[in-house]
C-alpha cells in the first residue's frame, strides 16, 4: 500500500511529465504578422419595379415574363421580303430618359435569315442588327428612349433562303444617361 | 499527513529548469533594439467617387474617405444591372505596390428575391478580385475573402457592381458591408 504522500508525489510528477511532454510538443513559437487597415463599403441594394418594360408590340406573337424584362418574340419569315415595325416595344416608365442599344450574344441558324433590325420612334429609327448571307453585324449605337415614352423593335426585309428556325438572343442595354449604368434584358427572336 | 518539502523543492526547481531549457532549446536568438515612433500619417489608399456614383447614391465619411455608403442600388427582376463606376479604390502613393484585397463583413435583409450582387475590383479590362453573393431562393451564400492582389502607385481601381432579382419579384432590400483590406 503507497502512502498519501507518496500517491502525491507520483501526481505529481506525472503532471510534470505532461508539462514537459507539452513543452516538448509545442516549443515557444514567435508570433508574426503583418499591420493593415480596411476601407469599409456599405451597399444597399433594394429589389424595384423596372424603370422599363418590355411590351407587345402588334406584328408576331410575343411571351413576356412576370415582370417584363424578358421577351420572346416568333416571326413568320417567308421566301418573300417582309417588314415587321411593331415587334415589340420597349417602354419608359421613368421620369428621366434613357438609352438602348441591341446586342446579339448567340444565334442558331442565322444562314437562312436575311433581315435588319432596328429600333424607331415613329419619327427616328436606328439600325441595330443586321443578317445578311450567314454574316451579322451590329452598330453597338444608343436610341433615345424619352421619358415615360415608347419605342418600337422593327424588323425589316426579312426573307428566308429555306424552310427552318432560327434564333436569335439579343440584349436589349437600356443605360442611364451620361452614365456607364445600365441594365441588360434579354430579348430572344425566333424565326420560323 | 506531512508534506515532503524537500521532495517538492525538488521537483518545482526541475520544473523551472525544464521550462528555462525548453525556452531556449535548440535556436541561438539574437536580439535588435527598435526604438519607434509613431506619427499619424494620412491612408494612401482610399475611395473616391466614380462617375457614377449619384446614380448608385454613393457618399464617402472619415477623415480620408475610408467609409463608403452606397444607398441607391436597385435590382431588376430578371435582368442584370451593372454599375459599371460607382466608386474607385485609389493608390495615392507615389510609388511601388501595395496589397488589397475584398473582405465580406456583414450581411443583412433577405435572400428571396435576390438572384446574386457581385462586386468586383477592376481596371475596366482586368478583374482582379470578386465578391459575390448568391442567393438559392432561400439563403445568401456569402463568399470568401480574396486573395491580395497589387495595385500599383498612383492608380485608380473601379469597384463595379452587378445586381439581378428573381423573375417575380416584388420587394425587398439587403445591405452588405465589405471590406477593402490594405496591407
């Protein structure tokens, strides 16, 4: 039988075992590091009505989405040249006016499809898109959208070289004015 | 019960002498003395207003434009919206680099009608460091601070922000704090 003083003793050098162990595991170590400051930015973003819509225009059938910012529009192209003025329109309901502009992002077939689309006001138009022989090409060029005012998406000259569907996904760039802030809706032509 | 005092002299002056060896096991220091003093200095890097930031509603506070308030961003259902120049991040110094990155702090207002608000740290060709935060319809996913990338003396960096809400929505508002670490 050990003695209490003795059962103490061995507490206590196996506590200092540990000690030495941990001592031996973990040396002292130098701490480092390196001084930096932060600027703080504190966005507030807040979920809106568009400032503008998207809305039937009265040539071809149009599927709008819950809040009008996307479109898809089916055209009827024939082996005879057609022009389509009103294939849908692009609305204003801001007080302030603003800028489009097309920009294609992809296309499917677009070899059978010759046509220009433009965006016009009744009065001014500008050239947008153009299909010709396989090859697109577009002006990257803003149309004033006036405030609370509409403008129109025309198709002119569309003509098809065969029988099939081919579309064609634009971006309608709506940009405030003198400003590089814009939004981007996706507008997508189906010709069949 | 008696103690053995000498038993535990012992064992304490063995402890010390382990912990004194342990100390200095094994690296021969050296030591510099460093006498400082520190002086107010003013922060080479700090925001200054991008072209567009009464469309974003951007105010800059503290003493050398460190905080930066942006209260007018606006999301679009179904739509992307960029504001391509808010705000800058400039290098006033006058010359070499210094080190920034993009650092999430806070984020508060719901996740629901948000698709992602992205922030990116940009030359206008080049992005060089991204926060951006994406919601499933539920919950945000904040993402992870960037590394630190250099942006050269005197240079002026564009913080660039993207907005997108659901197809639907109706209402709703969130606010981030991030910050731009300087090291």
């Amino acid at each position: 039988m050990k003695t209490s003083s003795e059962r103490r003793t061995i507490r206590f050098a196996a506590w200092l075992a540990i000690a030495l162990l941990t001592l031996f595991i973990h040396p002292p170590q130098s701490a480092s590091g390196n001084a930096y400051y932060a600027l703080l930015s504190q966005p507030y973003a807040a979920v809106e009505t568009p400032l503008v819509t998207l809305e039937n225009g009265t040539d071809g059938t149009s599927i709008l989405n819950a809040n009008h910012t996307n479109a898809r529009i089916t055209i009827d192209a024939t082996q005879s040249q057609l022009t389509y003025n009103y294939s849908l329109n692009v609305v204003s309901n801001n007080a302030s006016s603003c800028e489009v502009r097309l920009e294609e992002f992809y296309n499917t077939d677009i070899s059978r499809i010759n046509a220009t689309i433009i965006l016009h006001d009744n009065s001014n138009s500008s050239q947008q898109i153009t299909m010709s022989g396989g090859n697109l090409t577009q002006t990257n060029t803003y149309f004033d959208l006036a405030s609370n005012g509409t403008i129109h998406v025309g198709v002119m000259d569309l003509i098809e070289s065969s029988e099939g569907t081919t579309i064609l996904n634009v971006y309608i760039r709506t940009r405030t004015l003198n400003t590089t802030t814009y939004t981007l809706y996706i507008l997508t032509f189906e010709f069949t | 019960m008696k103690m053995n005092y000498k038993k535990s002299l012992k064992l304490i002056t063995l402890l010390v002498s382990a912990l004194l060896i342990g100390t200095v096991s094994a690296s021969v220091y050296y030591s510099l003395t460093m006498t400082s003093t520190v002086s107010v200095a003013t922060n080479d890097v700090y925001f200054v207003l991008g072209a567009d930031n009464e469309t974003a509603g951007v105010s800059l506070t503290g003493a050398r434009n460190t905080t930066a308030t942006i209260s007018s961003l606006k999301a679009y259902a179904n739509a992307t919206t960029t504001y391509s120049d808010p705000l800058k991040v400039r290098n006033n110094a006058t010359s070499g680099t210094t080190n920034i990155r993009l650092r999430p702090v806070t984020l508060s207002g719901g996740a629901s009608q948000f698709v992602f608000i992205n922030f990116t740290l940009n030359d206008g060709a080049t992005t060089y460091a991204s926060l951006n935060y994406t919601s499933n319809g539920s919950v945000w996913t904040t993402p992870s601070t960037t590394s630190f990338v250099q942006i050269s003396a005197p240079t002026e960096w564009y913080v660039t922000i993207e907005t997108k809400a659901i197809d639907g929505a109706t209402s709703a508002s969130v606010t981030i704090a991030i910050a731009v670490d300087i090291q």
